[in-house]
C-alpha cells in the first residue's frame, strides 16, 4: 500500500490553508487507521505523525492568538467610531 | 426722506417738509422741489442701470446654476463607468476574490496560482522569561528583514514586550503571547509581509565588544566587472587576461562564465580572484565575471583587470577600488543554540546594525547590499591557496567617497525559532508566461482590478470575467441630456423677441458656443458621435434620449461605448466637455465664474457712486431749505409789519373821519 506523504499538510499549515490541511488530515488519517489496523504503521511514521500534530497544534495555536488580537483590534476601532444612528420610524408607510 | 423719493412725491405745490409762513411759502417749496429733482436726475439714471446690473446679475447666476448641473452630469457619466459600475466573476473563488475600481476595464483576465506564500512566524524556544538587570526592562533587538530594531516594553513580560514590538514596528511584524501549555507562555511573531523575514528577538548585552573584522586598504584592490551579460556562445575561445601590467592566454572548456572564471583562479598565479555573478531578476539570468585582484594596490605599476576573448575589445569595467578587506579567513562557524550573531556596518561615523540569515560571507555581503547597496557594495572573493576555501568580503564605496568601511561582529541571546518559513506568493497572470513573486497577496491585474489570493489554483488558470452594468450609465446619460436640455431652455430665454436680461450680451452666444462643442463631439471610433449612445441632437438644440440605442450598443461592444466617453482626464467625450465645462466653470478664470464676479463688483461700484450723490442731493435740499425757510422767515415778517402799518394807518383814517 502507498503511504500519503505528511508533507503537503504541513504546507498547508505553512501557508495559511487551515481549512486544505483539514481536508488533507482526514484523508491522511483514514490511511493511517488502515496502517494500523492491518499492522503496517511503523514506530517511525507514528513519530512523523506525532511531531506533525504538536507542530500544528502549536501553529494553530498561534495563529488563533494573532487573530484574536487582530478581532480585538477592530472591536477597539469600532468603539471610537462615530455611532450610527438608529434608522428613523416614519409616522405612515404605505405599501403596494 | 430721501431726495429722490421727495422729489417723486410733490406732486402738490406744497413740500412736506418745508412749511413757510409767508403767502410766498408755496413758491419757495416749489422751488425747492424743482431744484432737488433737478440734482436727482443723475442718480435716477444710475439706480436704472444698477437694477438692469442686478437683473444680469440674477441670471448669470441662474445660468451658472444650469452649468454646474451639466458638469455634474458629466461626472456622473464618469462615475458610471467607474469601479462602482463593473461586476467581477471568478471561476474558482477557492483561488482568488477579485474587486474592482476606478480604471478597471471590461475584459476577461486569468491568472494561474502557482504558491499563495507563506507569512514567516516564529516563536519563543522556551517559556517568556527575560530577568531585568537593575530592575530597568531590558532593550531587545528586534530582527526583521535582516535588520535590527531596538525594543523596549514597560517592564520584560512577554505581554509588554509584545505590546512594544506592535507599537513602534507594527507595520513589519505582528507580534502576540501565546500559553502553549500552563506556566509556558510564549512571545508568536508574525511577518506583515510574505517570503523569508528572518524573525528574531536578541538581547545583546551593553558591555558586548563588538569585532572588528576588515582590514583597510588605502590603495585599494582593484575590481573589474563584465560589462554586457556574458556570451557564453562559440566554440571554445582564448581569452586574454589582463592583471595590470601582465597579460596572460587562457582558454577554457567552454566559453561559459563559470569556466571562464575557474580557468582564471587556476593559472593566474594567484594575482587575480574570478567569480561568476548572476545580476539577472525574476528569475532571468543576468552572469557576468567579477575579478578582483589579491592584494592592494597597482600590479606592475597598473589596476587594469580585463578580459579579451580572441584578442578582440576589453569586456570588463573598472570599479571603485574596494578600501576594505576580511583581515583572516571569514568564520561562517554557526552559532550555539541560544545565542546568534549579529553584525554592523560601519561607515566612517555611522554604523548600521543587521543580522543576516547565518553566519556565511555570501549571507552577510547580501545583507550589506540589500540593506546599504546605496552606499557600498560588498562582494565575496576567495582567496583560496591549495584547495581550501579563503572567503573574504571587500567593500567598495559606492559614493566615490574615501570612507572608511567595517563590519564588526558581536554575539547576543537570542528568544526566537522559525516556527514557519517564509515564502513570497508566485502567479502568472494572462498565460503571459512570466512567473511574477509578491510579498503580499493583494495582486494587480490590470488597472483598477485587484485579485486577493485565496489558494493555489493547482496549474490550470482561473478566469476573470469583469463587466459593467449598463444601468447606471443609462441613468447617467438620461441626467446629462436633462441637464444639456436644461442649459439650453435657460439661454434661449435670452434671445429672441422676449429677451431676458442677458439679451445682447456676448456671453449668450459663448455660452452657446461651448454647449454646441459638447453636443456635436465627434470620435473616430466605432462610436463616432453622442447620437451612437441615444443622444439626438434636435433642430431646436435640444437632447432627446433614447435608452434603447445606448443598450444595444452597450450590448454590441461596450469597449466602444467606454472607448468614446473615455474618461475626465484621459481623454474622449469626458474630457472633451469636462474640459469646456471647466472653462466656463472654474473658479477664478471660468467665463461664467469671471462674468459673474466682473457684475458684482460693477454693482457695488455703482451703488457705492449712487449713494454720494444722493447724500450730495440731500446736503442741497438741507441748504435750500434753510436758505428758503429765512427768506420766508423775513418776508413773514416784512407782511406782518406791513399789516400792522396798514391797520394803524386805517385807523387813523377812520379816526380823522369821525371827528371831521
């Protein structure tokens, strides 16, 4: 059986793609289960796997931080903006 | 009241305000009547003129109203073919978002997404925890894009240091906290720009003692540099090397640079390094040979470094000569964990702190130039003897000054790991066949369309389809005729039988003119004229618009129709009346502008006159009713004193009657 290589989610992560690195890491994992199940995993592809998960549990970990400061950001800026006012009630309205 | 007004209402031989007393008191009153409708006639004619002023005066300004309505058409028209008005489609949104704006044009555009790149992040090796000497926070180094910035937060957590880092150098990096497990918080930076930054934290101590590590040659190692790119075409070719007063024969395994270069270092004797350069960019190639002599000075009484092939012209060109060598063998030895290098330019009194990626000769000469090319140029030789490599690095000034030039090197701490390479976004826009790089992902593709990458587009190009909705532009046009109709019906009230108060002035017929220049445009386009967007021009000079025939030549080619109308400042139809309107317009010199402002000063001219003469009238009433009021005073008088006389007189007569 071929081994899917690991590497194309890592650069998925590397560039941004979370939502392209999920999709990659459900179909890695079926194959994974498939090598486990029929004996084929290795120690050293456990450890691949392994080292790629804490990679992008930490990568994720900080690109969530920079975003949740960029949302703070923007919360501050919309503080300081001019209020909108609220949309003014017409005393008759008709419709057709 | 006034003398005029007085004047107007003596319609009785008796003034209203001069009431004699004397039978002769009518007469005076009449005379003074007379005397000041006299003195009024003048400013009489005055006050006619100045309400015929303020009448044109009125109706340049209504006139002017018509025209700033039509140039306001006009620029709609203009925004209606702007980025407002087109709609973008792509095929594959996963690959890109694309919006429009002013400039954009209709077409269909493709770009195909090789890489969208990649943000360089990195991260603390350890849990944040910096002690501060002397309770004073300490300053870091902050390293982005090869060059160092100081940074100093309120106090050393890794929340203020952060907060420091975003404050002053935001613009480069992104930086934030991150608990990647309890009691291990972290310092996360992320580059603002795509492709490799070079992300880092140091902490270089005060008392650190920087090394120097050039060596200054006054006299100078001569340089040369290919003058064209190398032709590396031919059979293999002997080529004449020229080390200032020697000359050597040297033919190489190919006319390439690179074994032209290497035949050079082997039989040169040692006087003379050769190096293959690539000044090629975008990924063309650009070699040439760079030769750079070993030691300082003229060899054989002469800094000439050249190159002939087959005895034909020189291919080299001299350079400043480099002042400043690597006095030993360039240590590229890496750093320990924990610790990095960083090193300073210095020029003469200034010094210029960068760290480049390692340690190597070649990383620091590429720093030096990216960062300081404008000043000086630093280039790699290899001064190698017996196989093992002697990299030097030798600076030449690129101002021409005599400056003295060094690199010191000082080692610090350094917080910081690649936590995610850099990479700059690579796309081919139209099948153009040039792989463009871009350190942000915001791409333009043509004027006014911008593409935002989204993901790769896995080889094959995704279409972009841009349009303009007709809607807009056919409101826009139907407002410019109603604003041109409009500008017409006000300036034929100014002509004819009924004339308005403009009949007869030349600004009728100027105004009239531009608007004609407007209507009768034409192009030699496929749309020649306003007729081929619905505008028909009637005998009577008015627009009549049909909607229709602007649709179906939208529809047919709507590059025509943009074509034609073109823009405000580019050219066409827009600039065509923009530039008219603009004439009659603009603030200071426009004819109606200038008209208008020319009326308003005669105006307040005349009635600044109009009021001293009629304060001079009713100084002259003043004093002929004084002067009047003392004749009739002193006829009154005069009558009183005859009627007493008579009676005293009758009396007496009426007395000697009785008693005759």
């Amino acid at each position: 059986m071929r081994l899917l290589p690991l590497e194309p989610i890592r650069q998925a992560v590397i560039s941004g793609e979370f939502g392209r690195a999920q999709l990659l890491w459900q179909e890695r994992a079926a194959g994974l289960a498939e090598e486990l199940s029929n004996g084929s995993l290795s120690e050293a592809r456990l450890m691949e796997v392994r080292e790629l998960v804490e990679w992008s549990r930490i990568v994720a970990l900080c690109e969530r931080a920079h975003l949740q400061d960029q949302l703070n950001s923007l919360h501050v800026a919309g503080e300081y903006e001019f209020p909108v006012p609220p949309p003014a009630h017409r005393i008759v309205e008709t419709s057709f | 009241m006034p003398a005029l007004e007085y004047f107007m209402a003596s319609t009785s031989g008796t003034s209203a305000l001069f009431k004699g007393t004397s039978t002769y008191s009518a007469d005076f009153a009449n005379v003074i009547s007379r005397s000041v409708a006299i003195a009024s006639l003048p400013v009489t004619l005055l006050t006619n003129s100045k309400t015929t002023l303020t009448s044109q005066s009125d109706e340049l300004t209504k006139l002017d109203t018509k025209f700033t309505a039509l140039q306001s058409a006009v620029q709609k028209i203009a925004t209606a073919l702007g980025g407002s008005a087109f709609q973008a489609t792509v095929s594959s949104p996963n690959v890109a978002d694309v919006s429009v704006a002013d400039g954009a044009r209709e077409g269909n555009y493709s770009i195909n997404v090789t890489s969208i790149g990649a943000y360089e992040t990195s991260m603390s090796t350890a849990n944040w925890h910096v002690v501060e000497v002397s309770s004073r926070p300490t300053t870091f180094t902050l390293v982005v894009g090869n060059q160092n910035y100081s940074v100093t937060g309120a106090d050393n957590s890794a929340k203020s240091v952060a907060d420091a880092i975003n404050a002053s150098y935001g613009n480069l990096v992104q930086a934030t906290t991150v608990n990647v497990a309890p009691d291990d918080t972290r310092i996360s930076l992320k580059s603002v720009a795509l492709g490799q930054t070079n992300l880092d934290l140091l902490n270089i101590p005060t008392s650190a003692i920087p090394t120097s590590l050039q060596t200054q040659a006054a006299a100078g190692y001569a340089i040369s540099q290919t003058t064209a790119s190398w032709d590396s075409s031919g059979s293999p070719a002997t080529y004449t090397l020229v080390v200032g007063g020697f000359q050597y024969d040297i033919t190489p395994a190919s006319n390439s640079a690179a074994d032209v270069a290497s035949t050079i270092n082997a039989v040169d004797g040692g006087q003379v390094r050769a190096a293959m350069v690539d000044l090629g960019t975008g990924g063309s190639h650009d070699y040439r040979i760079s030769l750079e002599s070993t030691t300082a000075g003229p060899i054989d009484g002469s800094m000439a470094l050249d190159l002939k092939k087959s005895g034909g012209a020189g291919l080299q060109t001299q350079q400043t000569a480099a002042t400043s060598r690597t006095t030993a063998a360039w240590s590229a030895t890496p750093d320990v964990a924990g610790s990095r290098s960083t090193y300073a330019l210095v020029a003469g009194t200034n010094k210029f702190s960068f760290t480049p990626a390692d340690n190597s000769a070649a990383s620091v000469a590429a720093a030096i130039n990216s960062l300081y090319g404008a000043q000086v140029t630093a280039s790699v030789v290899d001064l190698e003897t017996g196989g093992n490599p002697d990299y030097r690095i030798s600076l030449q000034s690129k101002t021409g000054s005599s400056t003295i030039f060094d690199i010191q090197k000082t080692t610090g701490s350094n917080y910081q790991n690649e936590q995610t390479p850099g990479a700059l976004a690579s796309y081919e826009i139209n099948s153009s066949g040039v792989i463009n790089a871009s350190a942000t992902r915001n791409i333009t593709i043509s004027d006014g369309v911008t593409a935002t990458l989204r993901g790769a587009s896995g080889g094959s190009p995704v279409d972009i389809t841009v349009t303009r909705s007709t809607s807009a532009l056919n409101t826009a046009v139907s407002s410019f005729a109603d604003a041109y109709n409009a500008a017409v019906d006000e300036l034929i009230t100014q002509r004819g039988l009924s004339t308005g108060a403009l009949g007869g002035q030349p600004i009728v017929g100027q105004l009239s003119s531009l608007l004609s220049s407007i209507s009768t445009y034409s192009s030699s386009g496929q749309i020649s004229g306003l007729a081929g967007l619905g505008l028909d021009l009637g005998t009577d000079g008015h627009f009549t618009y049909n909607a229709f025939t602007l649709m179906a030549a939208d529809l047919t080619s709507s590059t025509s129709v943009t074509s034609f109308l073109g823009s405000v400042t580019g050219g066409g139809f827009l600039k065509n009346a923009t530039d008219i309107l603009n004439s009659a317009e603009a603030p200071v010199t426009g004819l109606l502008k200038t008209s208008e402002t020319d009326m308003k000063a005669q105006i307040a001219r005349l009635a600044a006159t109009i009021t001293a003469k009629q304060a001079a009238v009713d100084a002259l009433q003043i004093t002929l009713q004084n002067r009047m009021a003392a004749a009739d005073a002193l006829i009154a008088s005069m009558q009183q004193q005859y009627s007493y006389l008579s009676g005293l007189f009758s009396a007496q007569q009426n007395a000697n009657q009785m008693y005759k």
